[in-house]
C-alpha cells in the first residue's frame, strides 16, 4: 500500500472520528438522595422520626449494604451508616441526583473525559445508579428510577408520619477551587447559578448552583480552612429540607417536643428566605428553608425558578 494511500485512510478515518457527535447530556433533574454517616443509630432515629416526623424506609435491603437507616422525605430520602471512626470530622458519605437515564449519562461524562465505572449498577427495587467523584474528591451518585414514583414511594415508605417537609431543596459543602468545581457541574453537567452571597456584602461565601433541570441545587460553602472540625464542618457539609411556611413548620417541631435554643432557632437568612437550622446527633446541620424569599436577597438576584411543595 502507497504512502499516499495510506494518509488518505488516515485522514479519512480520523476525520470519521472527529465528525461522532458527543451524546447528549440526559436531563439530571433533581436531588435523588443525600448520605451521611452516625455515631448513634437509635439518636438518630429519635432526631428525625420524632422531631423531623419522617418516616424511615421499610426497604430491607439497601443497594449499599453499610447503611442501616433511610429517612424518606416526599419521594426523596436521607440515608446513614455507622461510623465513621469518632476523630474523622467529615460526617457526608455522598450525594445522589436523579436523572432520566444512567447509561446515556455515564457515556457522555466518558466522552467528557471524566473517570467513570466501567458499568452501571441496577436493582431489584426500581433503580439503576454509579458514582463518581468530582475535582475535589466529594462522591456524587447519579439514580435513574426505573419504577413509577408512586410505586418506589410506595414500597420505601413505613408508617404515616407527621413530616416537617416533604421536599429536599438543597444539599452543600465545602468547596476550596470553585472553578475546578465550576469545570465539573457548570460546563460538564450544565448546573447553573442560582444565586450567590456571603456574610460581608464583598466576599461570596456560598454559591447555589441550580441542577439543569429542576429546582433542586447544590450549595459551594467557600472560604473554609484546609481541616476544619467537627462542627465547621457539620455546619457546612448539610442539607435543606423546604418549607412553605416557617412559623408553621416550627409549630410542627415544637408539638414534637423541640424548644429554640442555642443555633437552633428561625432567622432571616441573606438571601432574603426564612431558614431554621437543626442539628442531627453527629453535629449534620439540617436547615429548613421557605421555597421561597420573603425580602430581598443581598449580593445578588435569584436567577433560577423557585423549588415548591411537591404534588
């Protein structure tokens, strides 16, 4: 075969390659779940089915077979496993958002260049799932349910309850480089900024990216030391439940048997939204939040749509 030929086959073929398109980016629309770690189970279960009213998930088997409670909020959940060893100060395991197709999402972040499993996981109660890990190290899970909602809620869910909420709005946690972060959810996973503020009107200290197709969003906590303790980092590293109304939802807490006291109280929070900081057994911040402000934020306008109560 000619030399010539041969760069002809060359061009032709790296050209074929270059002309593949990069699959579409399937819609990622919310957060699936977030999981943690506890110290002690039975103190635990007391935080968030007696105060929270949540009810855990009567599914026995968990596709992680480490974690031993699941707290079921509307059609989302939090899940826990023990340990980890008492000086580790970092209590989340991870972060799971929902989208509408797994393997159509792992070949795209492939094609991104982002280290994916080699296959997806799939199990018996409706789901398939994998996991990665983003520029700083934090383990974020992908859930395709391949069951109706209804279903899946149907089979999780034990007992009645008398839940503060019945929507997980938001989750976040310490970031360092917010542009590495940035390169990863903004232009790799399409996330979009929803709003951004910080304790003095000059510095941004948190930063809300949007999922690209809800309302659900994931916090950056900026402006952390390298190793915070404990409670920093609880602080940080937390979860939002929403909310329609705070005096009512408080209401609710204080007919469970909670009383304000230390941080835990309800307080005008930055960005203009009513906000109720809980605190789990571990020192995991559980805040409430109302769905929507009720002044004008500082340091920035909202740039995304509002969460609501679910259907």
């Amino acid at each position: 075969m000619t030399r010539s030929i041969i760069c002809v086959l060359f061009l032709l073929t790296t050209a074929t390659f270059a002309q593949q398109p990069t699959p579409a980016r399937p819609k990622i629309t919310g957060i699936d779940h977030v999981a943690f770690y506890t110290t002690s189970a039975e103190s635990n279960e007391r935080f968030y089915m007696t105060v929270l009213g949540l009810v855990s998930s009567r599914v026995p088997a968990p596709i992680d077979s480490s974690q031993v409670q699941r707290f079921v909020v509307g059609s989302q959940w939090i899940g826990y496993s023990l340990g980890p060893a008492a000086q580790t100060n970092n209590r989340m395991d991870h972060v799971a958002f929902a989208t509408e197709n797994c393997a159509e999402l792992r070949a795209f972040l492939a094609k991104k260049g982002v280290k994916v499993p080699p296959e997806i996981s799939s199990s018996k109660y409706g789901f398939r799932n994998f996991s990665v890990s983003d520029p700083e190290g934090n383990k974020i899970e992908f859930v395709e349910h391949t069951r109706p909602s209804k279903e899946v809620l149907e089979m999780h869910v034990g007992g009645e309850g008398d839940p503060v909420s019945h929507r997980l709005i938001h989750t976040g946690f310490i970031v360092h480089d917010r542009a590495a972060e940035d390169l990863f959810y903004k232009d790799i996973l399409g996330f979009h900024l929803y709003w951004f503020g910080g304790m003095k009107p000059d510095r941004t200290d948190w930063v809300a990216m949007q999922v690209p197709d809800g309302t659900d969003w994931l916090e950056y906590m900026l402006n952390q030391p390298n190793n915070p303790d404990l409670h920093l980092t609880g602080v940080m590293n937390h979860i939002s439940l929403g909310v329609k109304d705070m005096k009512a939802a408080q209401a609710k807490l204080e007919s469970h048997g909670w009383k304000p006291h230390g941080d835990e109280h309800s307080q005008m929070g930055k960005d203009g939204k009513w906000q109720l900081n809980l605190f789990d057994p571990d020192q995991t911040r559980v805040e409430l939040m109302e769905f929507t402000p009720a002044e004008k934020p500082c340091c920035s306008e909202f740039q995304g749509p509002h969460p609501t109560e679910p259907n």
